[in-house]
C-alpha cells in the first residue's frame, strides 16, 4: 500500500548508458515531480507534471526525459550517462493546486551511480 | 526569486534535551505554505509540520513546534525530549502560492545528532 514507489531503489551503471527510472502513486495526486538531491543533500526540483502535462521544466540537460502515460506515473529517462549524474532522484506527488498545505508525498528515491 | 536559509549545516544536542533548528525564507507573496521534512539514514523524506502563512497559531505535533514569524519571514523547528530517531537532516521548505508553478522549494537542510 505504499503512496509513491520508485524503482529501482539502486541503479549502478556505466557512463555512456541510457536508464529509466520508474515511479507510480496511489493517491489520486493530479501532480508529480522529480526532484535531484546532490552529494551534499540540496534537493532541487528537475520536471513536474499535472495530469500528464508538463507544467515545470527547470534547466536539465536534455539528455533527461520525462514521461507521464498517466497522472499515476511518471518515468524518467536520461540518455548517455555522465559521472555529475550520480545522485538521488526523488519523485514526488501533490494534489493541485488544492490542499497544497499538505505538502507534497515523497517516493524512497533512487540512488543512481555512474562509473 | 523564492529562497529557504536554513543557516546551520549541523547541530548536536543530547538526548531528552530540547533544540531549537533555524530558517529562514524570503518571497513577495503573502499566502504560502510551510515545511519542515526530516530525512533519517534510510533516505526516506518524512514530513514533520507544516504551518500556513495566513494562520497566526504555531504548529505542533507532539514533541514538535514552530516558531512562525511572518513579518522576520522565519520559521524555526523545535524539538522537545529529543530522541536517538531524531537523528536525521531536516529541510525546511515552502511553497508559494499566487501564480506560478507552486513549487515546493528546500533549504540547504541542516544535519541533527542526538548524542544518547
């Protein structure tokens, strides 16, 4: 019964490689998010998506894809690796724009590693 | 542009004893809404409180509080009877509403030790 899932919890892989990160919640959330925390533990928001419309899309490489088959999901994809890309990707859902004094629900994150 | 100041990196306090976590936030708004999460060893992001901009009351939840100041634009977490679990980085966060994305923006966190 978990909120938001993400898989895999760990992705170790090499540079150049192409990876997807999945993540689905169960709460009905018309919003979701991606998020990138750093080595250093700053958490900064990648792409957000309402109801399978992208609604933010801050400075990423392009090489960093999202897709929203439906307001449940929201996978990620980045193509040829680089070493920076090592970090914890976190997905994320709301309600929107009500209720946003709930905060936003967060999956367990991904820890990806590029070698 | 919407910024959170959390201005200390790490802290430490023994166990059962209370401490006290900054931030600070700057926005052009006068209705938003604020956060504390905390994020133990297990990576898993946990929401503690949350405080709305329009109500004067501070938070809390059992052994935690806020000290919500509107016009200083701060919003400090208390800790009371602080326990072993509460070992963890808590980020303080908001978001702004009005136009825009809503986006809920982080501090930099701070890195709490409880000390048995």
């Amino acid at each position: 019964d978990t909120a938001v899932s993400q898989t895999p919890k760990y992705l170790v892989t090499q540079m150049g490689n192409d990876k997807s990160i999945k993540c689905e919640q169960n709460l009905g959330h018309d919003t979701m998010y991606w998020y990138k925390q750093d080595s250093k533990k700053f958490l900064k928001i990648m792409f957000s998506y309402n109801n399978k419309e992208l609604i933010i899309n801050e400075t990423v490489p392009n090489r960093f894809s999202p897709k929203s088959p439906d307001k449940a999901h929201l996978n990620l994809h980045i193509n040829s690796l680089e070493l920076g890309d090592s970090a914890v990707y976190f997905c994320a859902s709301s309600p929107f724009p009500g209720r946003l004094n709930y905060g936003y629900t967060f999956g367990s994150g991904t820890r990806l590693t590029v070698v | 542009a919407q910024t959170v100041t959390q201005s200390q990196p790490e802290m430490s306090v023994q166990e059962a004893e209370t401490v006290t976590l900054s931030c600070t936030y700057d926005t052009s708004e006068n209705n938003y809404y604020l956060f504390w999460y905390k994020q133990p060893p297990s990576r898993q992001m946990i929401l503690v409180i949350r405080q709305e901009a329009y109500k004067q009351q501070n938070a809390t939840e059992n052994r935690f509080s806020v000290n919500f100041q509107k016009a200083a634009k701060s919003f400090s977490l208390k800790i009371s009877d602080s326990q072993l679990g509460d070992t963890a980085m808590y980020f303080c966060a908001f978001i702004q509403l009005g136009a825009g994305s809503y986006q809920l923006t982080f501090g930099k966190g701070t890195k709490l030790s409880v000390i048995p």
